[in-house]
C-alpha cells in the first residue's frame, strides 16, 4: 500500500451571510467534483479551507459558512475537511458588537493543531498565523510597540508549531518524524512574494503589509521540523516559492542534494474571487512518483484559475504536461515493513489468530532474520527494535482478546526477539546506558541508528555463529504460532531488508 493522500486547497471565500455567493460556492463545488473524480481510490482526501471563510464574522455569515462546509461534507468528495481562520475571521477590535468568536463557532485551532493521518503518514499542521501578521499595522496601531509585540508573537508561531507535533491527533501511534510528510496550513504567506506586486491598500503598495512579521525565524523553525509543504492563501494570487536551508545534521555538501533542506511555500487564490481577483483552488497528490525497488515520492500540484468569475475553472499551468507541477520531496518515503505492520495493529479493534500469523510473517520475513553471508549490524540492529515495538503493539492487542496459548508464543517470540536486539548492540559496542535509551525510542529512525552507530562489529568471537542460532531459536518458537519461516537459513526470494 502507498503513502498517497491529496489535499484540495480552497480559500479566502469571504462569506458575508447574504447569500450572494451561492452561485460561485456552486461553481467552484462543481469544479471541484470534477478534479477529484479520478481520486477516490486514495484513502485520504482532505479539504483544506486556508482562512477568511467570512469576511466579517457575523452570525449570518458564520452560518453560511457552516452550510458551505456541511455541503463540501456531503458531497462524499472528501475524507476529512479542516480549516484555520484568516484575518477577517477574527472579531474586529471596533466591531466587536454583534460578533461570534470564530474560533468557538466554526471549531478551528486558536494556536496549532497536527492532525495525524495514519495510512498516509501525513502530519498536517494547522498554525493560527493572526496575531504574527503585519496587517495589524493597517488598523492604525502604526508604534514600536505594536510592531515589537508582533515580531514576537510572529517567533511565538515556532513554539507552537513545535507544541503541535504528538497532539491528540497521533496519540494512538506515531512513527518516527523523518517518515512523516508534513504539511503545514496558515493563513498569512511567511515570506514576500513576488507574485501580486501592483496590488496596493490605501493608495500604497500592499505587501509589506501582509505577511508575518519575523518570517525568517518562523520558515527556519518549519524547516528545522521538516516541513515539507506550507499552503496559505489571504493574497488573493496565485504563487509558488521553493527555500532551501542547509541541514545542520548534514555531513558532507559538494554536490548533494542531501545537505539541503527543502520546503515549498504555495498560495491560493480567494477561490470565490473577491476584490475583482482571479478566482483558484490547488489540487495536492503527494504519492510515489517513480516504479521499482528505489520508490521515490513526491507532490503533483494541479492549480486551477478562473479568470474574474467569467467561465469555467481551467489549469493554470497548461504550459507543463497535463498542466501538472511535479517537485520532489527530497527525502525517502518508503516506509518500513514493521512500521506498516505497526499501523494496522493500531486499526484492528480485535485480532483473530489468522490475523496474528499473517502480521508476524510480515515483520519476520525479512533478510535481517536470515543467514544472507556477512551481516549489516547496524541495519540488523535497526530491523530488530522496529521489529521488536510492532511486537510489543500486537501482545498489548492480543493480552486483550487472544486465546493464552497464542499470547504465550508471542512472549516468547518477543522474548527471543530481545536477545537478538542485545546481541547486535553488543556486536556494535553499543554500552549499556546508550542500548537502554535505544530500546525506549518508539520507532527509532533507520537515519539515526546508521548516523549514530556506523562501525564495524567488535572483533572476537564467532558472531555471525551465534546470530544463527538466535534466529534458528526464533524459528522454533514461531512454529507455536503455526508459522515455520526457515528463520536463520537462506533467505527467500525478495524478502524485503
């Protein structure tokens, strides 16, 4: 199963209660039905409103954007729907009077939320960008004060993007961060664009009034939390930037790739077309882009315009092939076997024990369990811990509904599993202090356990010998499951690492 999901990116609808943008809610729905008509095998297809669903918080209008999102709701179109509040979303400091609290009536994140989507291995961050923006500066509160004030509430959006990582939407599992792909939504644009410059407010040019008042602080602290992607809308333009930031755990740079950090700023258009701009919406599939044993994954951005509200939506990019925009996401997504297993033992409500067989040759069925000539410690080492936490995963969930029999073979299997894990530091001089706070880890990254322990085997005895009869010991006891591998013999044929 692949890691696909796809976020439909709508914003800046600007709802005012009175129902005059009911025509164009309509047409952009409809356009939408059409663009995610192919879609519907992908398990998670997201609709992601990125602020000003109103453009006055009223009830009338809030109400009307209730109807709307119940509408995109029940098209069936979409698996999940999320949203953040924009600028005119939030009570107006001298029109308070006759104004709902957003945040309360449409349910949105007052700071940060992550949402965890589990089969997709998406981290989508949802950041309240409000009080770090420089259109505060547009109120009238032009003082240093004011501007200080916002230049810390605009570094504060670290703190809290970094608070939003292992919230109440990943508590019943998490995989390692580096596996994640995260996606950050926020109203405000985080850097100058250079899309949009004739647009001007109060006869002067507009942007340096838009966007976050400490930019460079908060795109290095998305960056440093590999952030992949930020969508945002509030401009009303369309727009796409690429940032590259050096990786400070990066060991070497002459032409690699590797010793960069990238991160794709992308905007959306007010997809009603307010204000006389350009109506638009994105279109996100992030998936694997390429076949075969080295599966590289990355995002194909479909952008959609509508020229004044006059016509149909059509591709912006219809210079490119199928108008598609296809970038790299720079790092391997191919997920583990143990921490795929890991997350469907999270799904079952209850296993049965064709269920358990069937998880366990998984997470066993691999090289690492087998005698393949010279022995990879350290990729060895890592197989065993993933292997050993999705282990760990199914007792919790077997000791809760399996029969006593089939509960005691996977202890034992577990069991064994541990003296294989030990073995491996040992055979690394990994010393006792350090293979503690390993075992602890919960899915340690492949990465890590490369970077920190890269060396040899210590040389002495026949440690190879003494793998084999770990592995053959590990095979006997799996036949109590109704399994019998060949654990520590040849390997079978395309038996994953």
């Amino acid at each position: 199963m692949d890691r696909s999901f796809v976020i439909a990116q709508i914003s800046d609808l600007h709802l005012d209660g009175s129902g005059r943008l009911l025509a164009t809610i309509e047409a952009l729905g409809a356009a939408l039905r059409e663009r995610m008509a192919g879609l519907a095998d992908i398990p998670d297809r997201i609709l992601l409103i990125t602020g000003d669903l109103v453009d006055d918080p009223t009830p009338r209008a809030l109400d009307e954007a209730l109807a709307v999102i119940a509408s995109f709701r029940q098209t069936g179109l979409f698996t999940d729907i999320q949203a953040i509040a924009g600028n005119h979303d939030v009570k107006r400091t001298s029109q308070r009077a006759g104004r709902h609290d957003v945040y309360d009536y449409l349910h949105l994140p007052r700071t940060s939320k992550s949402i965890y989507y589990r089969q997709a291995g998406l981290d989508l961050v949802l950041l309240d960008s409000n009080r770090a923006s420089l259109t505060t500066l547009a109120r009238g509160n032009i003082d240093e004060t004011t501007y200080h004030a916002m230049v810390a509430d605009s570094a504060r959006l670290s703190i809290e993007l970094a608070g939003s990582m292992g919230s109440a939407g990943r508590a019943d599992y998490a995989e390692p961060g580096e596996n994640l792909v995260r996606v950050l939504a926020l109203h405000h644009h985080p850097l100058p664009q250079a899309t949009g410059e004739g647009k001007r407010f109060l006869g002067v040019p507009d942007e340096p009034l838009m966007y976050l008042a400490a930019p460079a602080t908060f795109l290095e602290a998305a960056t440093s939390l590999n952030v992949d992607l930020v969508l945002h809308g509030h401009r009303h333009v369309e727009g796409l930037t690429r940032y590259s930031i050096p990786d400070p755990r990066a060991t070497r740079s002459a032409g690699d790739e590797t010793f960069w950090r990238t991160i794709y700023v992308l905007s959306c258009p007010s997809s009603t077309g307010q204000a006389g701009d350009d109506a638009g919406f994105n279109i996100i599939r992030f998936g694997p882009m390429s076949a075969g044993h080295d599966v590289e994954y990355g995002f194909a951005i479909a952008r959609y315009s509508r020229p004044r509200n006059n016509g149909g939506f059509h591709l912006l990019d219809s210079n490119l092939p199928d108008g598609v925009i296809r970038l790299p996401a720079g790092r391997d997504y191919a997920r583990d076997p143990a921490v795929q297993v890991a997350i469907e033992i999270a799904s079952f409500a209850t296993l049965k024990r064709d269920q358990v067989a069937g998880l366990v040759r998984r997470l066993l069925m691999r090289r690492a369990f087998y005698a393949d000539g010279g022995a990879d410690w350290t990729s060895a080492l890592y197989v065993y811990l993933v292997t050993s936490q999705a282990l760990a995963d199914l007792q919790g969930k077997l000791g809760r509904s399996g029969r006593k029999h089939d509960v005691e073979a996977l202890a034992a299997t577990a069991g064994l599993l541990r003296r294989l894990i030990a073995h491996s530091a040992g055979a690394l001089g990994i010393d006792p202090f350090q293979f503690d706070e390993l075992v602890a880890r919960r899915l340690v990254s492949r990465e890590d356990v490369r970077r920190e322990w890269p060396a040899e085997p210590c040389a002495g005895t026949d440690l190879n010998a003494q793998r084999g009869l770990f592995l053959r010991d590990l095979n006997e006891q799996v036949k109590a499951l109704g399994l019998d591998l060949g654990l520590g013999g040849e390997a079978p044929p395309q038996t994953p690492p």
